[in-house]
C-alpha cells in the first residue's frame, strides 16, 4: 500500500510557473510510521500540482524527507482530492477560493434547498440551483461550469496518473492539451510526444500496457521508427541513414514476426508526408539533422560572401603584440590573427603546442585595439565560447576575458530543451570565438547559428585530429574538408623548445611516422611496459609518486578508453578510491556504487542553473544523511541521493570525457583488453591533454596497434557536399 496523509490544505508558501507548491496541510490521518507524530499538526509539503484549494481535504502520497535548507518536509509524487460529503465540508468548499462569487450565506442557502446531494444536482444541471431563492441564472451557470470544470481538469489528472504517467509529466500534459487530453490519449497516445515536451517514446511504452495497446499498433511503429532513428544518429554519429539500417534497428526493437522491409518502406513513406522524414536519393534523413546541416552550409555560405573588414595598421598592430607579449608570432600564427579579424568566417586548426591559445589571446586584445574598445565596451561586443566547462575555464585563463558554455551563452532551458537566444530573440554580440570546435554537434552549431545575428564575425579553432563530437554530425571535419571556407591550419610545434615529447609524439602519430623513441625516458614521456595484471600496481606507483612530489589529485588524470573490463574506468575508479580515500565516516552509497567525502567526481549533464557542465571535475566536501556538497572549483553545487546518476568518480575517467580539458599528469594504461576501442584518434585525443607529463602503462603492441588503426567509421554526413553546393 503507498504512504500517505490526509487533511486539510491550509496555505501556500511558494508557487512557480510550473505549478511547483510549498505549502502547509493539516494532517489529520495517515499510513505511514514516519508521519503518525503529525497526525493533528501542520507538516511543509512539496510536490507539483495541478491545483489546490485553501481549506480542501486531500489525500497526498509520498515520503518524509529532511530538506538541507527547510527542515521536515512531505515530498508529494501524487495527490487526491477527498470530495466534501458532510454538510459542512459542502458549505466550506462552495465557499472557497475556488468559486470567487459565492460567500458563505450563499453556500449555505445552497446547502440548505439542495442538502447532501448539493454537488451532484449542481453538476447535473445548472437550473437545479434555481431552486435556491434570490439565486439568478447568471450566477447558477457560473457555479455549474466551474465545478465541471474543476472536476474534468481534476479527473484529467487522476486518469494520467493511474494510467501510468509522474505528476510533473501528467501536468505538462494536460497544461498542454487541456481538455482535448483524454480524447487525443485515447486516439493516439503517440501523438504527446510532439505535443508535449517532456514525454518521450520511452515514457509512453511505460504506460501503453495500461492502455491495451498492442505491440503492431501503428501509431507505436510510427513513433517507434522515429525513436531508433535518433538512438541509431547519436550512437553512430551519422546524420542520415540507408533502408536497410534502418531497418536492421528497427525490426530488432519491435520484435514484431512478419515484420518486412517492405513494411517498414511504407511506415518511412508515411512518416515523410509527416514531415518527419527527409529522403534524397537513398538517403534517410531525420527533418531536424537535414534542416540543421542545410541551414549551417547556407549560413556560412552567406558569411563566406560578405565583404570583408580591413584594417590599415594591422600587420604593425600585430608587431605590438609581439612585445607585448614577448613572443614572436611565425607566418600562420600571423596569418591566422589577421584573418580572424578581417574576414567573416575563419576556421583555426592545429595539434597541441602549435600556439591556439595565444592566438585566441591576440586576437581578442587586437580586436579591443583595432576597434578602441574599452573592457565594458568588449564585453557586450565579443563572446569566447566553448563545448565545456573547463575548457571555456581555460580559454578565459589563457586571455583574461570571461568565456562560457555555448549552452550558457544561448541561455539553455534544461526542462525544455530549448534556448532562449534563438532565431526569434537573437543575440547581439558581433564578435564570436568558439574554441574546442570539434566537440560541436550539428544541432548545437545550428542552435548557435540560429542565435546570432547576420552581422557577426565568427571564429572557429580546433583541432581537425581530435574525436568527433558524442552528438550526431562532424562539423569541423566537413568545414575544412569543404575546401571552400576560409582554413589557416597551424603546422609548427610552438613548444617545441621547451623539449615537449608529448607534442613531437602526437604530430608523429598524425603523419602516421611513429618512430620507437617511445621506449626511452624523456622529461615529459615515459612508457611502463606492463601486462595486463600489472596495470593498477604501477597507475598506483604514479600517483603516489606524484603526489609525494607536491602534486594534487587535480593535477593528476587517469584516462581510459573503456568502462568494463578488468582495468576499465569502474574497476580503476574503485581501486584508486580504496588507496587514496579511506574516509568511511561520511558516505553515501547509489546503486553499486559508494562516495565518500573528498572523493574526485565528474558531472555528467549540463546543470546551467548551477554553473556546471558536463566534463566539469569537482571534489566532495560533505555528506549529510542524503545530501553531497560538492566543490567544481569554487562553485559549491549540493545533490539530493536522486540526482546522483548525475555524477561519477573522476579519479579515472573516459577519453571522450576528458575531451576539451587538459592536465598536469596524464595517466592512460594501454592493454589488449581493450582492443575494441584501440584507435588513433582517440589515443591522439587521449596523450594531447597531458600538459607536463604523460605516462602510459600497458604493452607496446597494443599502443603501436591503436596508432595504426586508422579504421575508425567515417561518418555519414552532407554538410561537406551542401557546403560545396551552396559557395559554388
């Protein structure tokens, strides 16, 4: 049996947009053991809610939870109404806040003509209130529609809640659809997940068994195609799909015998009368990743023709620079900083330690210069913006000049998914640098695009070698590969006279000429051959040789091409907690897994209400009962034990993860285990964070084999050809 209370809603202390409520019930009976002290005394509630009334008795299902700011507090998942049966309940309710025209005199001469069958005569027929002396038509009819209404939109919600669906989800439908929501529900329940933003397929396949609905449903097929689809792009990367993909993924989830292709041709046939689906030539398309990487090819088509910028003094501007700096700028360090001012669209790429970030530097303070701009004046002109957190972290540490999140910049909306800087409410900013290029999606760039206005310069630097971003698209690769935009790609070491290995290692593995130098010690590399069994003794050795030497956590990265297996991130997570971390006092467990106080963890999502962003590394401060405070670098975010799954321990994590930051110590173990995820780009992405030191421990086979696996899938994408078409 589910816990409950029951009583009297007695007052509201906080309300928002969403129907989010803290208020205050009187509880007068309850279940549960946790609650029988309030039985006859006030308890703090939250929950959402469609609507409540002063005075009315409800009964509110959930748990008694101890809130880090407010103390005690009834969490509610979901409510009932207790309709008024006794003559007085009757009188209290008529006269609420619910029915503003009605005043306790009049509920009572209600009461008094109509007696207990009061609500279901005034629901019957309006003229039964006639009955009530003085009562004037006017006012009867007011009294009937808002106690219909009251109860249609009550029954709404109780329906969608029994049927399957949470509070929240069960309100943004019906806040959605109102009373077209049983009707559309019962035509087609597939159809909410256009309708309504926060339902998904997989929400619906929760709920259609309450339904009866059966697994050849049309509708389900409709919806189900559309949902591997997009699993099918942001598992591959890929931006469109052939027949018989689609049909190899599609078949394999429904599971439905005599499933054909033929029968899947005329699902995607009605699927592209929807409007769903974009088919050219043999070619499948999902309508937003067509509409996304035709809109990029026209937009930059139109910023690659606009007339250019010159500046007179430029080239001895730049000479300023150079001594200001104490640097000296080579041929396509100049080359770069000059485009980057005069035309409308340049793209920047270049392996570590060929001088990115003192480019993005100069041209911010060249364009401050050039333009006479004071900080003020910069601000509202220029964003520096990035993929990450820690990387828009670097970027503003490399130019003193405050960058962040693309996410941040368009204004994210986390329970929407949608921005508020967008084609509609443009930004105005007219200078835009974007570093970590490569991170980008095609619906980001789109989404960025859509957000800025015709009249910005706009700046792309990356490196072309890296991994591909984890959404559908390969947006820096189609650009330069286009030919067709304006490309400086940096090709001279910058550090290398600082005897950097790392970079001469990484511009070795790019050429595909790896020499064997690799075997001996050099002040920035060592390779620790080791079998299989060894890894984690000598990943131990490492750290605490590191930090014996003065070295932080923070300073020190484990990174690791895969999570399973015997020396995967979980298992490597776990042993390196177990040797650094021995606090048992403060923990906290989440599935299988435990954090302790001063654990290094990593945020998995984008949280823009909190500052933080997924890639973002932090440290737990403190656990009370179910609340873990942590650290993001002066950013102090508290999670609940249910926003847990938004965190993972960091002491090792994966290369993709690590993309777009950088570290002192860089740790990768390299063994035959993991064969499957042994490719040259992601070793590449993997050594180019290290910054002083890298370390890989493993067998030498295994590494030579990933710098020679260059069999990595391309990419199915058109952006490349849309490109070519729209500029030619």
């Amino acid at each position: 049996m589910k816990k409950f209370i029951k009583g009297y809603f007695t007052r509201i202390i906080f309300k928002s947009d969403n129907n989010f409520i803290i208020g205050l019930m009187k509880v007068q009976d309850t279940n549960d053991n946790d609650m029988i002290d309030f039985v006859n005394k006030t308890i703090t509630f939250t929950g959402i809610f469609h609507e409540l009334n002063i005075d009315e008795k409800y009964i509110f299902y959930g748990e008694l939870i101890n809130n880090i700011k407010y103390g005690l507090q009834y969490n509610v998942t979901e409510y009932e109404r207790v309709k008024p049966e006794d003559i007085d309940s009757i009188i209290d309710f008529l006269s609420s806040d619910l029915f503003h025209k009605v005043g306790v005199k009049t509920a009572k001469n209600i009461v008094d003509v109509l007696k207990e069958d009061t609500l279901k005569l005034i629901e019957e027929d309006y003229s039964n209130l006639l009955l009530v002396p003085n009562m004037k038509e006017e006012k009867a009819k007011y009294i009937h529609d808002t106690l219909i209404k009251y109860n249609e939109s009550y029954e709404t919600i109780l329906f969608l809640t029994k049927i399957g669906f949470n509070m929240k989800d069960s309100m943004d439908i019906f806040n959605t659809l109102k009373t077209k929501t049983k009707t559309i529900i019962n035509n087609n329940i597939y159809e909410l997940i256009d309708m309504v933003d926060s339902i998904s397929f997989l929400k619906v396949e929760k709920v259609r068994k309450n339904l009866d609905i059966k697994d050849d449903n049309k509708y389900r097929i409709l919806a189900c195609i559309i949902h591997v689809f997009k699993n099918y792009c942001f598992n591959t990367g890929d931006t469109y799909a052939y027949l018989s993909d689609l049909y190899l993924q599609v078949s394999s989830y429904l599971q439905i015998e005599d499933f054909s292709l033929e029968d899947l041709s005329l699902y995607l046939s009605n699927l592209k009368s929807l409007g769903k689906i974009i088919t050219e030539d043999d070619k499948y398309f999902l309508f937003e990743y067509y509409s996304s990487e035709n809109n990029i090819a026209s937009t930059l088509s139109y910023f690659n023709n606009k007339k250019d910028n010159k500046y007179k003094s430029i080239l001895n501007e730049i000479t300023k620079l150079e001594l200001d700096f104490k640097i000296i700028f080579n041929k396509k360090q100049k080359e770069a900083i000059k485009k980057a001012l005069e035309k409308n669209f340049v793209i920047i790429t270049g392996s570590p330690g060929t001088g990115k970030t003192t480019i993005i530097k100069g041209i911010v303070e060249l364009y401050k210069r050039l333009n006479r701009l004071n900080y003020m004046d910069l601000e509202n002109k220029l964003a520096l913006l990035s993929p990450t957190g820690r990387a828009a972290k670097r970027m503003s540490e490399g130019t003193n000049f405050k960058a962040s999140t693309i996410h941040r910049f368009l204004k994210w909306n986390k329970e929407t998914d949608t921005f508020l800087v967008n084609k509609d409410n443009k930004s105005t900013v007219e200078f835009v640098i974007i570093d970590e290029a490569s991170m980008i999606d095609v619906n980001l760039f789109n989404s960025l695009l859509n957000g800025l206005s015709k009249n910005v310069k706009l700046v792309l630097i990356g490196d072309y070698n890296q991994l591909e971003s984890v959404g559908p698209g390969n947006i820096l690769k189609d650009l330069i590969d286009s030919n067709k935009l304006n490309v400086i790609k940096l090709d001279e070491l910058y550090r290398q006279e600082e005897n950097s290995y790392i970079n001469i290692l990484a511009k070795e593995i790019n050429d595909g000429n790896l020499t064997y130098d690799f075997n001996s010690k050099k002040k920035d590399f060592s390779f620790i051959s080791s079998e299989k069994y060894n890894v984690k003794k000598y990943i131990k050795e490492v750290i605490i040789k590191a930090l014996d030497k003065g070295y932080t956590l923070n300073d020190i990265q484990v990174l690791c091409p895969m999570y399973k297996g015997y020396n995967g991130i979980d298992n490597l997570n776990k042993y390196i907690q177990e040797l650094l971390n021995k606090d048992e006092e403060k923990s906290i467990k989440y599935l299988d897994v435990v954090y302790k106080k001063n654990d290094k963890v990593l945020q998995l999502e984008n949280d823009p209400n909190n500052n933080v962003f997924n890639g973002d590394i932090g440290y737990i401060i403190d656990i009370d009962k179910n609340v873990v405070t942590i650290d993001f670098d002066g950013n102090v975010v508290k999670y609940t034990s249910k926003d847990l799954n938004m965190i993972k321990h960091a002491y090792a994590i994966s290369i993709h993860k690590a993309q777009g930051s950088e570290f002192n110590i860089v740790i990768i173990p390299i063994v035959s285990e993991y064969r499957i995820m042994l490719y040259k780009k992601l070793i590449y992405t993997g050594i180019t964070r290290a910054k002083k030191s890298l370390i890989l421990i493993g067998e030498k086979d295994a590494f030579i084999y990933s710098i020679k696996n260059n069999n990595l899938k391309e990419r199915r994408t058109i952006l490349k050809d849309k490109l070519i078409e729209c500029i030619n």
